[in-house]
C-alpha cells in the first residue's frame, strides 16, 4: 500500500473529505443488484416517478428511485417518441461502470428488440463480459464500456448530411454520470449527437410515468441473450481514438513526449485512454485502471460520499497526491465516470505542487489558446459560449481575443445548435464540461468530450512549452486575478418557484459590494433564455442566484476581480438582493 494511501486511512479528526473510504462506505453489489430488480416504484410518489434533469433521469434502486421499472418505462416511452417523429436509424447505446448500469444496459435492449428498433451496442461487449462485469470482477481491457462523449460522437458520424429522420440515428447512455456508486442514470441524445431538449424530455418522462402507473409488465421485451445477438455492433473506441487526431494535434504531443497521467476515476474512458496512448504512441500511463464497482479508491467528497467528480478537489485528493509522490508527468487528467467532465492537474508555478487546476480557470486558458491563432482553419467570426455561471474571466480573454462571448442559461443543450452549424468554436460550463471544433471547423461533439479537453491541455504544454496553470498566471497577469465561489443558501419551498420565475424588473438593488450594478438579468444575453433565477453584474464581480431542483436551498455563485474579502461581500449582497426580489 502506498505510504498516501495508509495516511488517508489513518483517520483525522473531523470531515473525512479526501481519505479513502472505509468498508463501511462501500456498496454491497448483491443488495444493490437485487434492488434494481425486486423494488417496484409506487408511480403516485413524486420522488420514485421519472423525472429528467439537465442531465436525464438519475436515482438509487434502493430509494425506488431507478429500477427494473423505470428503464422499462423510460426505453418504452422513447421508443413511442421516435415513432411519433420518424425517427428511424439505430439507437446507439453505450454504459459506464456504474454498478447499476449493467442491469439496465440489459432492460434497455430486451425492450429495444421487444419493440422491434434497431439499435447499435460495442463491439467489445458479450454476455460474459456483463456477467463478470456485475459480479465486480471485470478484466482489465475490457472495453466494454462507453463514455457520454463517444455516443455524440458515433451519433454525428453516423447521421453524416442525413436529412431525413427515417435514416437518423440517436443514443441512450446509461450513466449517472458522476454520482456516487449507489446510483443509476439514463440520459437521451437526440439525432443531433446532444442532449434531448426540454420538449423531448417532458414527453419522455410524462409518458414514462404514464407506463410506471398502467404496469410495466405489459411493454414487451425479449430475451436478453437474444436482444444482445439482435444487436448491430459499433467499434466505438476504435473510431472515436482514430479520429482524435482531426480535433488534437496528438503528433504534436507526441513529438513533445509530453508525460501523460490519465486517471479515468475508474469510469469508461479507462480503456479508450489505453488505445490513445498506443495508437499515436504517446508518454502516457493510465491510472486506477481496474474497474471497481464500489470504487473503493476514490478518496471521499466534501460531505464525506464517494463521487467520481474530476472537478472536486476532494474527490481528486488521491490523484493529486500519487502525482506528487510520482513526480514523473508533465500533466495528470481525470474524468467522471462516462468522460463528459475533465480534471486538469498540474504543477502550481508558486510551490511547485501538483494542484487541480480551478475549471474556470482551465476553460479561459482554452479559449485563450483555441481562439489565439492554434486553430487557423477556424472562423475569424467564431463565438465563444459560455454559461452564465462561468468566470467572467472567459469574457475578458475573449474580448482580447477580438470574440464575441454567446452566454446561455446553465446546461451544456443550449451549445448544440451553435457547434452544429459552426456559429461557436467552444462551448464550456463551470462544472468542467466543455466541447470544440475540429481542426477543420467541423462539429467534434456536440455533447461535453472530458477526454478531449484532457488532451488539449496535453497539446497546450507540447506546442507553447507552457503548462495551462502558467498560461492562467499569465492571463490573470493581464485581465486580473478572480475570486470564484459556489455556495447554498437555505429557502423556503415556496419561494423556489418566485425565484426560478423572476424578472430583471424586480430587482431594485443599484449597488453590488459598492459597485455600481451595470447588468440585471432574467433572461441569458446569448440566446434569450430564461435563466431561471437572476444574474446581476457590476464592472468587477457579479453573482447569480438559482433554486436548487431537489433541496430546499438555492445556489449563489458570485465572482470578484478585486479580492476574497470583497467576494464574501458579494454573497452576502446576492441574499439580499434575491431576499428583496421574492419579498421577504
């Protein structure tokens, strides 16, 4: 055991955010597979229905919350809402490692082949492979797993100039994305290769739920052994990694040898990350390379749960720390388990410590460097989009740059018609999800691409000598240092729904932290949007208030150019303000 590793288990007194779980963290796959089965939803309690947020149905088997139930309903409903469109091509499905996703991955095919659609999986996947795979005993190399980002991908190729829906294809993933081990998660894209819209998602769920109340036992399925040969086979990995080279200049890192750490979390983009590294031969070793169904060796979020987010300094605590200790990479990436996330870790220029790199300041070093001559085959009109809730540090590299900034509401969807037709070069989120052009000025994804982003970083280093922490120094030097938080602030039920509704008209306040207020908004400036709360700016900090979809809290993020102190200021004015507006 390594000697990080025992002092994380040791115990320190308090939180134990960043240690390594005990056993009493950890799952039991037996219980958790048989909840999936044996639970049956009551479809007349609001939180075992199915409901699609921003990133489509999430929940536990053990809350009755994601089931047998619940894929069976949500796989039948878009099986009636292709009809209802025309929608014809296969349906591309791909899964993490999340334990859940296995048994789902099984219900969402046999009702695939009881409908009669046709529909495209991995040509790595078998049924022995599940079945170890359930059982926690997946072989390394595998590859029978497929990050978010590869269905987007497979979705644009296989579409190609296709213009009628008989021939278009679209994608399920089954991922929680970066939840923690005891959760499930379903999410849709639509023949566009992103995330369905609101309009698809509604119908989905309300007729999903429609089928949970009439009785899921009536949707026909097949056997799974029969849907799995029914099944068109994809070489997801293979076509994705090969392609990589028309979005990354990957000769560039190789030629660099640029040192290379690729820690997946133990999610699906573990093996993708072994063919990149023998496909353009690159100075890369993959890191957690077992696939854990518990995932034991994620060290514990900040409220002491196991998540494989590559965005959280706690949950990256032990990447971080195996960086250090190695001391032999140039740059060490990680992704949440279905790769649509990315975690940059590099040395930090003041201590010479491996950090995880803050992801705002990691998309402003990738707009600095895309928009800044890297991409010549680019559009001189190309925008740069960005939500509302990102650094406004984004804002001032683009206007550097010459770039007009496209600011949308929270949710990656709102990007996808802007990298389809060409209008935005990048499209990036405050919760370390981002996407890009091709070389060309082509659409790469139109969903978030964690492995890509992880890639550029790599490119940044190969082509300017320059790690992106001192290429953000360099920035901060310029456009000035910022000061970014996200915090919860309690609210009454009621009160959720006056805040998620407010107009700009309603906010009196004329002041931010002493500032003058230049900017109110209710709506995103980039595509009229509502935000679904407010956004207020001065000239040097902002900040933005939205409910929370499952808690009685609301979330303030808030940014200040001028210091912590005044950052604290600029919360505390945000409660005001949001007090005020929903007249407290």
């Amino acid at each position: 055991m390594l000697e990080w590793e025992l002092l994380m288990r040791g115990g320190f007194m308090g939180n134990r955010s960043g240690q390594l779980p005990t056993n009493k963290d950890l799952i039991d796959i037996k219980e958790t597979l048989a909840a999936y089965y044996d639970i049956v939803p009551n479809a007349n309690k609001s939180n075992q229905k199915v409901i699609f947020g921003t990133s489509g149905h999430r929940g536990a088997a053990e809350k009755g919350s994601f089931n047998q139930a619940h894929i069976v309903a949500i796989t039948a409903a878009i099986v009636e809402y292709r009809r209802e469109r025309g929608l014809g091509g296969s349906i591309l499905v791909g899964l993490d490692t999340h334990l859940l996703s296995l048994p789902a991955f099984r219900t969402t095919l046999e009702v695939l082949a009881g409908a009669g659609v046709q529909y495209a999986i991995d040509s790595h996947i078998t049924a022995e492979m599940l079945d170890l795979a359930e059982q926690g005993r997946a072989p390394k190399g595998c590859a029978i797993w497929t990050p978010t980002p590869t269905i987007s991908h497979a979705i644009l190729h296989a579409n190609g100039d296709k213009t009628d829906l008989a021939e278009m294809s679209d994608g399920i993933a089954i991922t929680p994305s970066h939840n923690p081990p005891t959760d499930g998660g379903y999410k849709y894209n639509l023949e566009h290769g992103g995330a369905a819209d609101a309009d698809a998602t509604n119908w989905i769920a309300t007729r999903a739920n429609e089928i949970l109340a009439d009785g899921f036992e009536k949707v026909p399925r097949a056997d799974f052994i029969e849907a799995l040969n029914r099944a068109e086979r994809v070489d997801y990995r293979t076509n994705y990694v090969k392609d990589l080279s028309n979005v990354i200049d990957m000769e560039a890192i190789a030629v660099a040898g640029v040192r290379i750490g690729a820690d997946s979390l133990g999610g699906s983009s573990m093996d993708y990350w072994s063919e990149v590294a023998r496909t353009y031969n690159l100075n890369l070793v993959v890191l957690n390379d077992v696939v854990d169904p518990r995932f034991s060796f994620i060290t514990l979020d900040w409220d002491e749960k196991i998540r494989m987010d590559c965005s959280s300094q706690d949950s990256m605590a032990g990447t971080v720390r195996l960086s250090n200790e190695a001391g032999d990479f140039d740059i060490v990436t990680g992704n949440d388990c279905d790769a649509d996330r990315h975690g940059i870790v590099v040395r930090n220029p003041k201590n010479d410590k491996f950090e995880l790199m803050n992801p705002n300041h990691f998309l402003a070093v990738a707009v600095n460097y895309l928009y800044g001559q890297n991409r010549p085959n680019w559009s001189t009109n190309l925008q740069v989009g960005k939500t509302l809730v990102s650094s406004s540090l984004i804002d001032r590299v683009a206007a550097g740059l010459g770039r007009a900034i496209y600011e949308v509401p929270v949710g990656f969807k709102w990007f996808v018609p802007g990298l389809l037709d060409g209008s935005l070069g990048f499209g990036g989120e405050e919760s370390a999800g981002a996407s890009f052009l091709r070389r060309d000025g082509r659409p790469w994804t139109t969903d978030k691409d964690g492995i890509v982003l992880a890639l550029l970083a790599a490119e940044i280093l190969a082509k300017t000598g320059q790690t992106p922490a001192e290429m953000h120094r360099e920035l901060t030097n310029k456009y000035g240092q910022s000061w970014y938080e996200r915090i919860d602030a309690p609210i009454a039920p009621d009160d959720k729904s006056k805040l998620s509704n407010l107009n700009a008209e309603q906010i009196t306040a004329t002041e931010l932290a002493g500032e003058p207020i230049i900017a109110k908004l209710s709506e995103a400036p980039g595509n009229g949007a509502k935000i679904g709360g407010l956004k207020v700016a001065s000239e040097n900090a902002w900040f933005a208030a939205r409910p929370s979809g499952t808690e009685n809290v609301y979330k303030i993020y808030a940014e200040s150019f001028i210091s912590h102190d005044h950052l604290l200021e600029v919360q505390s004015a945000a409660k005001e303000v949001v007090a005020r507006a929903i007249g407290e």
